[in-house]
C-alpha cells in the first residue's frame, strides 16, 4: 500500500458500514415500517432512477476539482442521508432520502476508478482493483457478520443501530480521506469543447458499458434479491443471511489476488463473459434451494453463494481495469462516470424488478437472471472487435 494506506483504510471504513446495512435495507424497511415490498422497491427503484443524471455531472466535476473533492462531498451527503433513515415512514420519503444517499454514492465511487488509475500503473490495474476489492469484501464481511446479528435479533432497535453504525462508518472515511494527496490522472484542462460530446460519440466505449449490464444484474442479487428470497420466500433463518454475506465478502478478501493471478494470460472479454456464466450456475443453485428441507436449503444456498463469488472475483477487476484504460487521462472523470451509470441504472431497476420477480414465483427470478447472463456472455466475446482494451490479456502493459 505504501503511501496510500489512508485512501485504503478510507475504502475499509465506508464498506464495513455498507456491509453492515445493505444486507438489511429491504428488511429494515419492513420492519420499521408499515410500508409493502412492492412500495419499498418502487421507492429505491424511483430514487435510483432520479439520480442517474448525476453520473454526468460527477464525471464533469471529477475532471474539474479531482476525485477527492468528489469523495469527500460523497461521505458527507452519504451520512446526512442515512441519518435521515431514522425518520422515514413513507414511500415519498424513503425515495427522498434514498436519492440523497444515491447522490452521494454516485460523488464517492464515480471518483473511485479515477484515484486507482492515478495511483496504479498498466500492467498493474487488474491487481490493484482486485486489491480493492478484497479490502472492499473485507469490510463487508464485518458488516455481513453484524447484519446477521441485527437480523436475528429483529428488534427496531437493532435496525436502527445498522442505520447509526453506517453513518459513523461514512463520517470517519471522510476524516481519513482528509489525509489523501489530491490524485488526478492529467493536470486540469479546459475540455468544454469536447467534454461529453466526445464520450456519447465514443461508440466503442457504449458498447462496453451495453455489455456491462448483465454483470451489473448479477452483482445486485446479493444485496437485493437474496435477503428477501433467503427470510421472505424459503424461510430460512435471519442469520443465513449474515452467513451468506460474510462468505461471499471473505471469499473475495482472501482469494482476489489468486484469482487475478489466474487470469493472467487471459482474453478480457472471455473473462467477462465467463464471470456471468458462473453467476448464471449460482442462480440455478438458489431455485434449487428452495425446495429443499431447510437444513439442506441452508448448505445448497451457502454453496451457490460460494460459487456467486466466483463470478464476482472473476468479472470485477476486469470490467473495472477495461473501462479505465480504454478512457484518455483528460476525459476519464467523464468516461468512467459514464461506466458507472451502469450501475446507477442497475440500482434503478433491480429493486422494483426484482421484488416484482419475487412475488410472482419462487423461481421466475432466477430464470428471468439466467437469460440476461447468457446474453450478456456471448454479447461480450464481439466486443474485443471494436474495443481494443478488451481483447488485452490480462496483465499486458499498454500506452493509455
């Protein structure tokens, strides 16, 4: 880590307490609310899709001010936000304050890439991102373990003792990133007359974030899906859930770096496709789970999420390390706030769609997942055609 240990210790800080809280967020609703599943899924889902815009104006400000700025001002409206979850009651207010705290996401990680690139190297970017990612998992699995707790405690004063935690969590990774140089890829410049014009006629670069999508999807059946399906639709035990997230996030904290190891040598766009075939394996391991006795149901899900990870582990760096090389150093503020907006539209659409899919059918959900991941495989083998970043192998230094 050398000189970036605040930055690290930052991005440790802030997933312990997103860890903590987002195995719960649906549950938590349901719980001190008397608000329907439906509604709290049509609340995120309206959030998230008021605030996919910001991604443009993230990207332009990154450029501008340099992602720490952007970080700092994203913890701190991260913090107001969830603080404000202590109140909300209602639909109109839970997609208030949930886009507040969307809007600071959206400031932290739309800077997130734009400080890795700055302090890591070609060659070097798939390791470094796999890197955050393991510290990222690691956070997470101590929120995991303490979501589990909250979860089979059950009580409003558990759920609202997640909401404080997560607050704090945010608050001390802004004081930490206090501490952090000022990274930025290029010296500031006047790109207002190319700026966003140039990234939506970059044809190449929409095709990858396309051909994100289905990894995106898959990515948010672990914080959405799986709480609800795992309590609500099996009836399985609260701390199945807890156990599911610290597998997962233990799992990628002790076996990214193998894992990218492994990969080298490898197309990145096979690798990406492979991620969603392994998630799209998993999603069968969960519709098979839910006709089985429970104590079989238990150890058939904690393998599916074993096998889930894998496609995390493979997928993450490499989507994450294609985006930011395939972006010029003057625009990558842009470029890779236009990568996020995957996600931005992901967070948008899976709360309202996946709790449609639960409630209409054990297995619909998994099916519905299946195709997506399959067409999101093979879209992804046409892409290294167009994007020359993407048909790399993984580790090969380029001139970016």
């Amino acid at each position: 880590m050398g000189e970036h240990r605040r930055f690290v210790a930052a991005m440790l800080a802030d997933t312990v307490g997103s860890g903590l809280f987002l195995p719960v967020t649906l549950l938590y609703f349901l719980g001190t609310t008397d608000l329907s599943l439906v509604e709290i899924g049509s609340a995120l889902s309206l959030s998230a899709l008021l605030t996919m815009p910001g991604a443009f104006a993230v990207g332009s400000l990154v450029d501008r001010f340099g992602p720490r700025a952007l970080m700092l001002v994203g913890n701190l409206v991260q913090a107001t936000g969830m603080v404000a979850y202590l109140w909300a009651d209602s639909v109109v207010e839970v997609a208030f304050w949930t886009t507040l705290l969307n809007i600071g996401r959206q400031a932290f990680w739309g800077s997130f890439g734009n400080v890795v690139t700055a302090i890591s190297v070609p060659g070097e970017r798939e390791m470094w991102f796999g890197f955050l990612q393991a510290v990222r998992n690691l956070g997470f699995s101590v929120g995991g373990v303490l979501a589990g707790i909250a979860l089979q405690i059950g009580t409003h004063a558990a759920f609202y003792s997640v909401v404080v935690v997560n607050a704090a969590t945010f608050v001390l990774a802004f004081v930490l990133l206090l501490g952090v140089p000022d990274h930025r890829t290029a010296p500031v410049a006047d790109t207002s007359g190319e700026g966003w014009a140039v990234v939506l006629r970059d044809r190449a670069y929409l095709r990858l974030v396309l051909g994100q999508l289905g990894f995106v999807a898959g990515m948010m059946v672990l914080n959405v899906a799986l709480p609800v399906y795992v309590v609500e639709t099996v009836g399985l035990p609260g701390w199945v859930v807890g156990a599911i997230f610290t597998l997962n996030t233990a799992l990628i904290g002790l076996g990214q770096g193998l894992v990218v190891r492994r990969m080298t040598g490898r197309v990145r766009a096979r690798m990406m496709g492979l991620a969603q075939l392994v998630f799209v394996a998993s999603y069968a391991m969960f519709a098979v789970a839910g006709w089985l006795p429970v104590w079989l149901a238990v150890l058939v899900m904690l393998v599916g999420a074993a096998v889930y990870t894998g496609g995390e582990l493979v997928g993450g760096p490499v989507f994450s390390a294609t985006a930011a090389e395939a972006a010029p150093d003057h625009l990558r503020g842009r470029y890779l706030g236009l990568f996020q907006l995957s996600w931005g539209l992901g967070g948008a659409v899976a709360p309202l769609t996946f709790t449609w899919l639960l409630e209409h059918g054990q297995v619909t959900i998994w099916w519905v997942l299946a195709l997506i991941g399959l067409a999101g495989a093979a879209y992804l083998q046409r892409l290294p055609r167009v994007l020359p970043s993407s048909g790399l192998r993984i580790t090969e230094r380029v001139d970016v």
